[in-house]
C-alpha cells in the first residue's frame, strides 16, 4: 500500500472573479502516491475546477494545495509550465489532438516540449500497447472518438508523469468504447504506478477508481 | 532538433499549409507592399546614383568646380584661376543639352581635348588612319558621339545631326565614336573653341573643373576666387551636387516612400485581421499546449514565427517583384516616375544587396508586426480553457468607453501633432498625426458599426437583410475586424484622391489665371531654347497682334540666407512685362503688392521662396545678375505653381538692363478683338519653321499638356493606392470567407429553418455589403481627416504649397459604390458555397 501523499488539498476555497457565491469551499482532499480516484458530481458542479486548481492551472482564493511535494500556487507562470511538463498527464474530454500533427506526432508532444529525445519505436510500442498499432501516421481527423481518446491517453503517459488528470475522459465516446477505454486506462495506470485522479459524472467510470468522492455543496465527500 | 522540426510544424507550418489560399493571401499582401517600398526606393536610389555617377565622371580628378551664379562664366577667369598658387591646374568646360530635330535631346561638353586627359581620363580616340584626325575635330560643329547617344539617335561617323540653338538649326558632323569606356556615352564631346565658334558661345565657359595643389588649399582657394569674382560664382564639389538633387528632391521621395510604406501597412494590416480569426479557432489548441507545460513566453515566439514565415515569403517574392517594377519604372517612366525631376538623367537600374535586406527585413517587420497582436491576445490565459467544453470563447478586449476614450486620446494627439513643424523640412509629425487618426478610427470601428447596424431601417418582412443586421449587431467587434482592412485602405484612397483633387483643382484655376494670353511661342516639352530680339520684335507689328509679352527665364544658382541646411535649389528668375495690365490679371498676389510702375527694382517672390527663406513684402535680396549682385525689393508675394524650389518675377526691361541679354524663351501673344487667331498661328509656324524645338500653342492646349504632366507626376501615386485599396478589399473578402466557414453550423441552422440556398446567398451578400457600405463610410469619415492632414500639413510643409481642400465626391461616391457591390458579390458567392453544403454535416461538425 502506497504511503506517500501525491496530492493534498487542505480547506481549499475559489470562486470565479465577480462571482458572488465560491464555487468550491472548504475543499479537502488527500491521495496517496499511485492512488487511483474518482471524483462524480453533476455539470456545473466544479470538477474541472478541483483539476485546474490541482494542476496549478487556477490559483485558490485561500486553503493550501501541495502536489508531489510542491505548492503549486506560489509557483510563477513559467515555473508552474515547467512543473506539469515534467510531472503531470492531461487526458481531456474533447482529446484535442493537435490536427496538424500525426498520430505519433501528438503522442510525442509532451516529449518535444521537455526537450527529450525519443525513437520511433519507442512511441510506436506505446501505440500497440493502448490498440493503436499501425495508426501512428494517420491524422486525428481519420480517427474514430476511441482511437483519438486512446491517442490522448497515449501522449498523456509517454513521458512517465507522476500524476494523471483525465477529465470527463468517456463523455464523447459511446457505451462500449468508453468501457473499452477504461479498460485500457486502469491497466496502463495499474502498470505506470502513476497517481491517477479522474472527475467523471458517470457512476461506471468512478467504479473503475480504487477511491471514490462526491462532489456536492462545494465540498468533497468520499463516497462508499 | 526533432523537437524543434515537430513544435514547427505544429505551430507554424501547419496552419500555413492547412490554410493555403489564406496563407498565400497574407503573403502576397505583405509581397505587394514590398515590392511597392522596393520599386519607388530603386527608381528613386538609382536616379541619385546615375546622377552622382556623372557628376563624379565629370568633375574627374577635380576636387572643386567653379559654376557660374548666373547665366556663364567670363573665359578670362580662367586665366585668373591658373595663376592661383592653391591650383595646380584648372580646366575649362561648356556644357549644353541641345534639342535634336526629329526628337530627343543631345548632352553636349565641350573640353580641350588636349588637356582634359590631366582631369576626366583620355577619351580620345584612336586619332589616324583608323579614326578622324584632329584637324577633324577642329572643324566648325565636330564632335565625337557616345556609343550611347550613337544607338539613340541612329548616327555613326561622317554623319550630320541637327541641333536646335536658340532659332536656329545647326549642322554638326560626327567625326567619330567617343571609347566604350568614355562616361559620357549618352551625349558628344567637341573641342571647346569648335564649340565656342558653333553656338556662337565665344568667351563664355560653363564651368571651370580645379585641380588644387593640396587638399587643404580649398578654403585660401575659395577666398581668391570671391575676391576676383564677387558673387557672379559659386563653388562646388560632386558630393555637394548630388546632396543638392537629393535635397530637391527629398520631399517628392519622402511622400512616395511613405505612401509606399502605407501600403505595406494595410499588407500587415491583412495579415492582422486574417491570423486573428486563425488564432481564435486555434485558441484551444494553444490552451492544451500551455496545459501540456508549454509557458507563454515560448508558445509567443513559436506563433511568432508564422509571421516570420510569412514575412520571409512574401518579402522574396516582393524582391522579386520590386525588382521588375523597378527596371520598369526607370525604362519607362524615368528616374523620377514621371513627376519630371529627373529628367535629363539617363538612369540605369541600380539595386544592391544591402537595400535588398533592409526592404526584405521591412516585409518581414511588417508580417510579425500583423502577427503580433493575435498571438499576444490568445496566449493569455493559464490554458484552463482547454479543460472546458467549447473553450474557444472571444476575447473580451477592452470595453467601448475604453474603446471610445483612447479613440478620443488619439485623435487629440494628432491635433497636437498636426500643429508641430517640419524637422529637417520632413513633415513626421504630419506623418504620426495620421497615423495616430487611423488608429482612432479602428478603435472606434466596432462601436461605429453597432451605431449604423442600429440606425437601418430594416422591414420585419425582409428576413435576409435583417439577419445580417443582427449579425452585425450581435458580434460587432468580428464585423469590424472583417472591415478593417477595408476601411484603411478606403481611408486611404479617399485622403489620396482628395489630396490630388485639391492639389489638381489649384492647378487648373492657377492655370487658367496664368495663361491669359491667346498663343503663346515656346520650347516644346521645357527645352531650353530662345529667340533673339530681332526676330521676336516685328511680331508686336503684326496685324491682329494686341500685344506681345515676351519671357525671359533662368535659373539662378543663388539663394536668400535662411535656406537653412539646403544645399541651395536653384531660383528661377522669370522677366517680364510686369506693367502689362494682363500681366497684374494674370498673377494672384497673395501677400503685398503689384510692383509699382517706375520702380523697376520691385520684384514678387513666389509662396515657397517667400517660407523656405523667410522673405516677405518690404524685404530686400541681392540678387547676382549680369556677373554682380542687384538689390532688388520684395513687393509681394505670388502664387506659383510652376516651380518647385522658389521663383522670383521681376520686369523684363530690368533684367535686359542688369544683364544686356534681350532674348526671349516665350512669347505671349494677345490679340486684338476680331482677329484671325488661326492665321497668325500658321504665321508664327512660317517664322519659326526652322526651329523645331519652338512649339505655338494656345492657352488650352498648354493647359492640357500641363495637366496631363501632373497627371502622370501622380501616376505612381494611383498605381499605389489601388494596389493598396485592392489589398484592402481582399483582405475583406477573406476575413469574410473565413467567418462564413467559422459560422458554418449557424448557417446551416438557418436551412433547418426554411431558408433556401438563395436565402443564405442573399443573407450573406446584405452583410458583406453592408459590412463594406460601413466600413466605407467609416473609411470615409477617418480619410476625410486624414485629407485634410495631408492637404493642410504634410504637403504643405513638404512642398511649401498651401492648398485649399477640395473633395472629389463624384470619385468617392464611385469608389463607395465599387467596394460595396464588390463586398456584396463576394459575400453572395461565400454564402452561395455555404449555402450548398449539406446542413447535416455542418451542423453535426459543430
């Protein structure tokens, strides 16, 4: 059982500028290292918020958020990029590939930006892996919703984040590509020993997390 | 490296390539506008280098010449000179252009040809039995043709070309083939005495060329010389004369370089409104990369380099272009593109590598410098966008007050600026005040549109139009962004026919004023002809014959103090019969008075003289005439639109008292009541047959040839700006196209509704035109002040002239009506296309 805490959020509270309620307050939430997570709520709720504030994306209005050992709030803008190229994976809902960008182009991005080398084989195994075989010079508009969110999952883990957000990561994808999808994330993140931290409205897919939150009344409950 | 290879193509190079006509649009653009600055640079740059080029040849070894101030110099100065112990030699010239019958005009020096090796090089050629021998060349009216000049005027050795002098024709004889090498291959060379005797010329010298024994003699040199002969001369050196025609002719260069560089303006100005749209779709793409641990600072550089991109291509091919324009313009048009300056330089094309990469580099500026308000405006933000469904939101932008109070601010600055002097007799601060009203009439664009879209009457009944008043109303800001382009250049084109228009209308009612008389005798095409006293004196007997006016011009190479840094343009003195009463009727006083009867010494000074030296009525000028200094009074001052650099009228038995020259160069006729105007005209053609370079002509004939002269002294500046209004519109038209695909779910939702195709042509064609019709009242608007700028300010202090502002409202209505059915059709063809895509997909792609 993994000990050491990736993620912790302590009494965290943001709202949107101008707005007259918070969106989330009194937010806690702590995961362990290799921790996999699901946090449900309705649309509108502030799931991709809880992401973005962990990603260091949002700053919170007050609450203390430390992720892999680092406050990410203090970070400036040009330190907090640096941080998540080094140690984080995105897996969005809408997959945006870039679509000027090959099939292994795109999964080589996060690689490109850290300024690592890589080989063609090295991104091509990752493709057979995740069922993509033979898919690397194809354009993400020739693709189907589960080869591009495959895609996706792809350039999320090529350069071995410590942590993974995914975002709605089934919401444009039918029943059974989304569970196929699923299946491909649990077994990848089982192997990665990546911390894992999904927002999902969809009870199947929090069913997949080893802990599971609800969030409702700006506040994080976990849930049985 | 690979990193680099996948980031550029991510970034750059595929959404160039994805977009191909767009990309070529903006790179044709910023193409256009280089070649524009490069070709009028070129021309320009290769005019002053030919000139310097013969400037330089022939003052030779000479470090110093001695120039007449008047009309020549006395050949027994020369002597005077050589015995000077600061020269080490001097040597003599004369220097003619001379008409030729049957067209053109022949350069002529005369030099010794025995001595002249010591200064300009031995261009002899082989003298004996292979070439004329020097006995040859001393016969009365040889000379050795340049290879040039030889090609020119279809002539070889032992052939007779006649010249026109004064009245008369005279033969001269090509004894033989001036060297390949010789830089005088455009026009001939003779003896000096063989000259002297054939133009009747004898004992006057044109210049003397001095050879000092030392570099620091000059200035001793200089004093002997002012001692010996006062103000009847003047020094000068080959940099001194080409920095005086670079001076001359600075402000005509500096106003076509601008309105050049305006055009790459609204180039950049495209390449703006068209990556704006481009970045907004891609808006999320940059989020997931910012997400993905790209800071902002890089992602900048890296869209940064699609203007690069852009730059680099367009700027090549601009070259390229630039290049062909130029030799064009300088083949066909001359070294000064038609507006006269230049005329007597055979201008060769002169381009170099150096100008190449500061006007490729300007291509390139002015690409990133389109590129860098998108960029910066969609890369803010942290990239949390990414993380939200439809993400690619607008960007908010300052609001309409702010809009409107920096609008205000600009236009208050440009007040400010518009009352600044000229520095260095260059109008920047006119410059940047027009600038500064462009801007302000961008800002406020999107408000404006709002305001107008508001204002239409539009019928519930009419759906298509009222659409696209919706349209319009609902997101003004893409509107305005779509006319953008349109309204500079329309702004543009309205401030430049209006300038032209004025500057046309004071000519044409100048001109009607000036030519009061009924014919007029004169040098054809300004060739510098006269007619002695005796054969222009019977004329005022003839039957019919009035009066008779006779002109005597020249040039003087003299200036008031107060010319400031100038070099010194040459004055223009003109003489005549100043107590003619259709003389007082014929010229507009401005400030001051008519010179009064009796006081031959009164004279009128002309508006530029009068600001670029500071002269006004009361003052007095000395003014070297007839070899010595006259003082003259300034009586008035009068408008002028003949020459450029300051003239002076004075009255014609004056000057034939100060000088003892009686010749004439025009002769104004005015007749009686009644007579037989056609008659005397073909008497006139009878007395001056054998002068062909002597024209008669009517008051509108010359009016016509006058007007048709400073028509294509501005034809450069049509091309410019339709080049400019067509950049203009096509980048109207693409930023609309981009739109119709960027709405092609909305427009698609429409068919859902009932709308035909036709329905959506027709929605589309009232917004693109109405889009156009606002952008071109308000490019109207923001031109008109901008008009009035360059009328009152940058022409006015460029040129000296003040011009009232006249609106060309014909023209403009024209021109409105041009871009609106332009933008109406386009709009129609855009929607037509939409219209025909299945509203299924569309609506499914959204």
């Amino acid at each position: 059982m993994p000990t050491e805490t990736a993620v912790h959020l302590e009494d965290v509270r943001y709202a949107y500028p101008g707005a007259e309620r918070p969106l989330l307050e009194g937010l806690s939430l702590e995961l362990a290292a290799g921790e996999f997570a699901a946090v449900l709520g309705p649309s509108g709720v502030g799931k991709s918020t809880l992401l973005n504030l962990v990603a260091g994306l949002a700053l919170p209005a007050s609450g203390r958020i430390e992720v892999l050992g680092t406050e990410v709030a203090a970070l400036d803008e040009a330190a907090a990029a640096e941080w998540r190229r080094r140690n984080l994976g995105f897996v969005f809902q809408q997959f945006h590939l870039l679509p000027h960008l090959t099939l292994a182009e795109n999964v080589a991005l996060p690689l490109a930006l850290n300024g690592r080398r890589w080989t063609d084989e090295e991104v091509a195994d990752l493709l057979g892996r995740l069922g993509l075989a033979g898919h690397a010079d194809r354009y993400p508009r020739q693709l189907s919703g589960g080869q591009a969110q495959r895609a996706a999952i792809a350039r999320a883990l090529i350069h071995r984040p410590r942590l993974l957000l995914a975002d709605e990561l089934t919401g444009n994808l039918d029943e059974e590509t989304a569970e196929s999808v699923l299946d491909l994330l649990a077994e990848v993140v089982a192997e990665s020993g990546a911390t894992t931290l999904v927002v999902t409205h969809a009870p199947e897919v929090a069913a997949r997390a080893h802990t599971r939150y609800r969030l409702a009344h700006h506040r994080l409950q976990p849930e049985a | 490296m690979r990193a680099g290879r996948l980031l550029f193509r991510a970034l750059v190079w595929g959404p160039l390539a994805g977009k191909p006509w767009q990309a070529a649009g903006m790179a044709g653009a910023i193409a256009l506008g280089v070649a524009m600055v490069a070709a009028i640079h070129w021309v320009n740059a290769s005019a002053l280098y030919s000139f310097k080029q013969g400037v330089e040849a022939l003052s030779g070894r000479a470090s110093t010449a001695v120039l007449p101030a008047g009309a020549s110099l006395d050949e027994a100065l020369l002597a005077r000179i050589r015995a000077f112990p600061e020269v080490a030699d001097a040597y003599p010239a004369l220097r003619m252009t001379v008409p030729v019958a049957g067209g053109g005009s022949l350069p002529l020096l005369g030099v010794d040809l025995l001595r002249d090796a010591g200064v300009r090089g031995d261009y002899l050629p082989q003298l004996g039995e292979k070439g004329p021998s020097f006995t040859d060349l001393l016969q009365r009216g040889a000379l050795l043709l340049g290879r040039g000049a030889a090609a020119r005027l279809d002539k070889a050795p032992g052939d007779t070309l006649r010249v026109q002098y004064g009245t008369t024709t005279r033969p001269l004889t090509v004894a033989g083939r001036l060297p390949a090498s010789a830089f005088w291959s455009d026009g001939a060379v003779m003896d000096i005495a063989t000259a002297q005797w054939t133009f009747g010329r004898s004992g006057e010298l044109d210049r003397i060329d001095v050879v000092l024994t030392a570099p620091d003699r000059r200035e001793a040199f200089a004093r002997r010389l002012r001692a010996v002969a006062g103000d009847a001369v003047r020094l000068s050196r080959p940099g001194l004369e080409a920095r005086r025609l670079d001076a001359m002719t600075s402000a005509y260069r500096t106003n076509l370089n601008v309105l050049a560089l305006v055009g790459l303006l609204t180039a950049a100005f495209l390449v703006y409104s068209l990556l704006t749209l481009s970045m907004r779709r891609r808006r999320t793409h940059f989020a997931v990369l910012r997400v993905l641990g790209m800071d902002r600072r890089r992602l900048t550089l890296w869209l940064l380099g699609e203007g690069v991109v852009l730059g680099v291509a367009g700027s090549a091919a601009g070259l390229a272009l630039g290049l062909g324009l130029a030799w064009l313009g300088v083949n066909a048009l001359g070294g000064d593109l038609g507006a006269g300056y230049f005329s007597d330089i055979g201008a060769r094309l002169h381009a170099g590598a150096g100008d190449m990469l500061v006007l490729g580099g300007l291509g390139v500026l002015a690409a990133v410098a389109g590129t860098l308000a998108p960029v910066l405006d969609n890369v803010r933000g942290a990239g949390e966008a990414a993380m939200r469904r439809g993400a690619a939101e607008g960007r908010r932008g300052p609001a309409y007050a702010g809009r409107l109070a920096l609008a205000a601010a600009a236009l208050l600055a440009a007040a400010g600026l518009s009352r600044l002097p000229a520095w260095d007799g260059r109008p920047l601060a006119g410059y940047a005040a027009i600038l500064l009203v462009l801007g302000a009439g961008l800002l406020a664009a999107p408000l404006a549109l709002r305001g107008l879209a508001r204002a239409l009457p539009v019928r519930r009944d009419r759906v298509a139009p009222l659409v696209a008043r919706a349209q319009l109303l609902g997101a003004p800001r893409r509107a305005a962004m779509a006319v953008s382009a349109a309204l500079v250049s329309f702004a543009l084109l309205v401030a430049m026919a209006t300038m032209i228009h004025s500057f046309r209308a004071s000519v044409t009612d100048w001109l009607d004023q000036i030519l009061a008389a009924d014919l007029y005798v004169r040098g054809g095409d300004g060739a510098d002809v006269f007619i002695p006293a005796g054969r222009w004196r019977p004329i005022a007997d003839w039957p019919g014959v009035r009066h008779l006016e006779p002109y005597r011009r020249l040039r003087l190479d003299w200036a008031p103090a107060g010319g400031g840094s100038d070099p010194g343009a040459p004055v223009r003195v003109t003489a005549r019969r100043l107590q003619l009463p259709e003389a007082k009727g014929a010229v507009e006083v401005m400030r001051g008075h008519w010179p009064d009867a009796g006081d031959e010494r009164q004279v009128l000074v002309s508006e530029v003289l009068a600001r670029k030296y500071g002269v006004g009525p009361g003052d007095t000028l000395d003014v070297p005439l007839g070899g010595h200094p006259r003082r003259l009074t300034v009586a008035g001052v009068w408008r002028d639109y003949s020459y450029q650099w300051g003239h002076l009228l004075m009255d014609r038995a004056a000057l034939a008292r100060f000088t003892g020259d009686h010749r004439a160069d025009q002769l104004a006729l005015y007749l009686a009541p009644g007579a037989d105007r056609g008659a005397i005209r073909r008497r006139l053609r009878r007395t001056f047959a054998d002068a062909p370079a002597l024209e008669v002509a009517d008051a509108a004939e010359i009016r016509r040839h006058s007007l048709a002269v400073f028509d294509r002294s501005f034809a450069v500046t049509y091309v410019l700006v339709v080049v400019a209004v067509g950049v203009g519109l096509i980048g109207t038209l693409q930023s609309l196209a981009v739109q119709a695909v960027e709405r092609r779910g909305e427009l698609a939702m429409l068919r859902f509704l009932g709308f035909r195709i036709i329905d959506v042509a027709r929605a589309q064609a009232w917004e693109a035109g109405l889009s156009g019709a606002f952008g071109g009242v308000l490019g109207l608007g923001v031109g008109a002040v901008v008009a009035v700028i360059l009328v009152k300010v940058v022409n006015d202090q460029s040129f000296l002239w003040a011009l009232p502002v006249a609106f060309p409202w014909g023209l403009l209505a024209a021109a409105l009506a041009v871009l609106v059915a332009a933008t109406a059709a386009g709009g129609w063809l855009l929607g037509r296309a939409q219209g025909r895509r299945d509203p299924t997909r569309a609506v499914g792609e959204e």
